[in-house]
C-alpha cells in the first residue's frame, strides 16, 4: 500500500510539472531585462528565436519589435516558428500563430504572450519579468525605434 503512495505522489508530481508553466530564465546582468542586440541586427519580417530567454523577437515588416512568449496558449507546449511558412506551428495540437503572435488556426484559444519591448540608444531590451496576456493583436503592441 505504501509501494502504490509513493508511485501515487510521483505521478501527481509529474503531472503538476508538466501542466505548470516555466519561469523565463536567461536574463543578462540587468535581472529581468534581456539584452537583445542593436536594432540593426534584425531585419524587418524576420524572427529571431532567444532560448535562453524563452522567447522570440519579432521584427514586423513595418519596422516594429513584439518579444512573443514560446509558449502556446492551448496546453503550454513550445511553438517553434517555420521560417518557410512564416508562421508559429505547435507540434502537439497544430495550432498557429502569425508573426504577430495571433491565431490563425485553431484549437489556440488567444494569441501568444509578449513582453514589454523597449529600445534604448538603438538596442533592442526585453523585460522578462513583466508578461503581458492578450486577447488581440493590436499595432500599439509594436514598439518602433
């Protein structure tokens, strides 16, 4: 009986561990805010992915920066973008975000989490620590140097 707790308690453990969300790890020197680069460094219509960070920097082709959260909004699982499609596509149950971070293909139920983006003396910076939930892209979302 005590041999069916243990495994019991183990699995719930395992469970919690999946379903909870990650903390954002990697931040540089200044606590939670990352250091992404110069403004130079991204081209307008590119993604940038930061692992250490555990987000991605997208640079819209207006010229805006939107620090999007990895995590897909339907279960937590990783959303890598595909360059070739231009596009977010979550490997566990085929949602789809834009460059935006907006669904445009479901079961995703709101668009990606951003982070507060600002530019300072022409470097990009990201504060990890702040993460901003949305129900709709909107272009104010964008910060442009």
């Amino acid at each position: 009986m005590g041999l069916g707790f243990a495994v019991a308690g183990e699995l719930a453990w395992i469970g919690l561990s999946f379903v909870r969300p990650r903390r954002a790890a990697g931040a540089t020197g200044d606590g939670p805010i990352f250091v992404a680069g110069p403004v130079g460094d991204f081209a307008p219509g590119t993604v940038t992915a930061f692992p250490a960070g555990s987000f991605y920097l997208a640079r819209l082709s207006g010229g805006g920066f939107l620090a999007l959260d990895r995590t897909c909004t339907h279960l937590g699982c990783t959303v890598p973008w595909n360059a070739g499609t231009g596009r977010f596509d979550c490997p566990c149950h085929a949602s789809s975000f834009d460059i935006t971070g907006a669904v445009i293909g479901p079961p995703a139920p709101r668009p990606l989490d951003h982070y507060p983006v600002r530019i300072e003396n022409g470097i990009v910076k990201v504060d990890l620590e702040t993460k901003l939930r949305r129900t709709a892209f909107v272009p104010s979302q964008a910060v442009s140097s």
